[in-house]
C-alpha cells in the first residue's frame, strides 16, 4: 500500500477528515476532481448552524464538537479564515432548537430592538463566520504540513472507488452531491442555494432569517471579500448558472431590513448545490467486495462547515478501528 488512506473530496468535509487522519499518523491522499477552490464549499456562506441537516441525534455532538475546533481556530482569523461574529437569527427561539442549543456559550433571546422589521422574535448569539476560500486554503496548508498530498484528477466513475481500496488500508468517500453517481446513491439529492456578493456599506453583524420550509431565505454575512446576501433552497434543483431575477429577488429582500443595500454595487453571484441526503448524513464503514475497508462521511446538506470536524473525528475514528 501507497497510503494509509484515501479520500475522495476536496471541500471542506473531505479536507478536514484528511487533516484529521494525516496528523494522527496516517499517509493520506487526497482524490480529488477539482481543486478547493471550485468546490461547493468555497461558495458557502458560510456561518456554524446546524441547518438542513439530520440524523437530529447525531448533529449535536458534531456540532458542538466543530463549535469548539473553529472557536479556537478564530484566534487566528487571518490565517484560517474563520471570525467570531455577532448576529440574529430571526424568527427562532430556543425552544424550537434542539438540546445542542443550550450548550452554545451566549446564546440568548433577542430584544425587540435587536430583531430586523417584521420579526416578533430571535436569538443572539457570537459564532464562527468563515470565509471559505481562505478556509480551504488553510485546511489545505495544514495536510500538506502533516504530510498529506491532494491529487487533482478526472471524476471517478459509478462505483470505482471502491478500487482505490487496494492501494490503500482505508477509503474515506467524502464527494458530497458526488455520492448520487459514485456509490451510487439515489437517496443524496441537491439544495441549490443562490447569492450575491455586494460592497459592504458597513454591516458588522450577520443576520439570518430562514424558514426551513421555505425555499427563500435572508441572510447577510460580512465577510472580508464583501456582503454575502442570500439566499435560496431550491430542493432537487441542478442548476449553477445564477439566474438574474433571483438575484434581484435576494437584493430586494435584503434591503427591506438595511436600506443602504439599495443600490450596493454588486461584486458577484454564486451558486452552489448543498449536499443533502433523504434519511440524513451517512457516516458508517462499509466492508468492501475485495475486503478493503471504505467509510462513507457525506450528505450533510446545508451545515457541512458546522459538523466537519465532529464527522472528521468520527470518520477518522472508523477508519482506525478498521
């Protein structure tokens, strides 16, 4: 064997798995259709919430567990990308969260003045806002330093992956919305989520305002490179060009609650198709047909920069136990 591991993916659930495996001791390769930067991730907004994801059992703890790694990665926001923020999430209370809720350090129920025009309720709270280029760069950096390599190549074809198990002790299938084809797996379906990138005029403070049923949302990310406006979550929608009108939608919605949006010269517009799953995240080892080991670490919808570290850890974990 070559490697310890291989694993196939390169945004942010695939890197930092193969941080987490490289600084434990493995040889890993990273496999990989695309580099970092063109991958789902780097278009994410991209705030820690556990949103559109399940099994709800399993979320808290890699939740809280990421809660604790980009917390303490934000003590170096330059480097790694990732800041404490201050924000609202509108329209929510505590009692509508799930048990993770209360571990979160500061959360607390928002008075009238705090919440945008039209809400009657919401939570405050400081939490990691991460500016993903420079996120996946710094993943990146690391595994490199830990003596992991990243190998750029054509995509895999249906079911090939599990070949890779004969040049490896383990593979770790962390492709995302590439699941659908490569295990394959019908049950993995795409959220496509649209925004816009503006000048910022000067917001400081993130604001959600999702329905989870609903396939519009708002929310407004002050991130070094600009204003994040979104967004949308268009169920079983394939499309990644944008498409202007709801575009114009996302910045009419906006300046509703900031008026000075009106008008923000506009920097970019972005699509991205979230990974998510019918039944939820699948993360569990799977005995190959030649007797390789494989361990499936994907289908995390919406909250895949929320739960990466927990699901390392844990996909990390199954690979060792062999």
């Amino acid at each position: 064997m070559d490697s310890d591991a291989i694993v196939i993916g390169a945004g942010v659930i695939g890197l930092t798995t193969a941080v987490v495996l490289a600084e434990s001791g493995s040889r890993v390769r990273v496999r990989t259709a695309e580099e970092p930067r063109q991958t789902t991730s780097a278009v994410a907004g991209a705030l820690w919430w556990p949103y559109r994801i399940e099994p709800e059992d399993r979320t808290a703890g890699w939740s809280l567990r990421t809660l604790e790694v980009l917390t303490g990665l934000a003590d170096h926001p330059e480097e790694t990308g990732v800041r404490m923020v201050t924000g609202t999430m509108a329209g929510s209370e505590t009692a509508g969260l799930g048990e993770w809720a209360a571990a979160v350090p500061g959360l607390r129920s928002a008075v009238p003045e705090e919440l945008p025009a039209g809400q009657d309720q919401g939570l405050r709270a400081t939490l990691p806002l991460v500016d993903m280029p420079t996120h996946l760069d710094y993943l990146r950096r690391r595994l490199t330093a830990a003596g992991g390599v990243v190998e750029e190549r054509g995509p895999l074809r249906p079911g090939s992956w599990q070949d890779l198990a004969e040049s490896s002790g383990a593979v770790l299938n962390c492709s995302g919305l590439g699941s659908r084809q490569l295990v394959p797996d019908p049950a993995v379906r795409p959220v496509r989520g649209q925004l816009v990138v503006v000048e910022n005029p000067g917001v400081r403070e993130w604001l959600v305002a999702a329905d989870p049923r609903s396939s519009e949302t708002l929310y407004l990310f002050p991130q070094p490179y600009g204003l994040v406006l979104g967004g949308t979550a268009g169920e079983d929608d394939w499309e990644l060009a944008p498409d202007p009108a709801t575009a114009e939608a996302i910045l009419d919605r906006c300046a509703r609650v900031r008026p000075d949006l009106r008008g923000a010269k506009v920097l970019a517009h972005r699509v991205g198709l979230r990974p998510s799953r019918v039944g939820g995240v699948r993360l569990e080892q799977e005995r190959l047909p030649g007797g390789g080991l494989g361990v499936h670490n994907y289908g995390h919808g919406g909250a895949g920069v929320t739960v990466a570290w927990g699901c390392a850890e844990e996909a990390a974990g199954l690979a060792a136990a062999g």
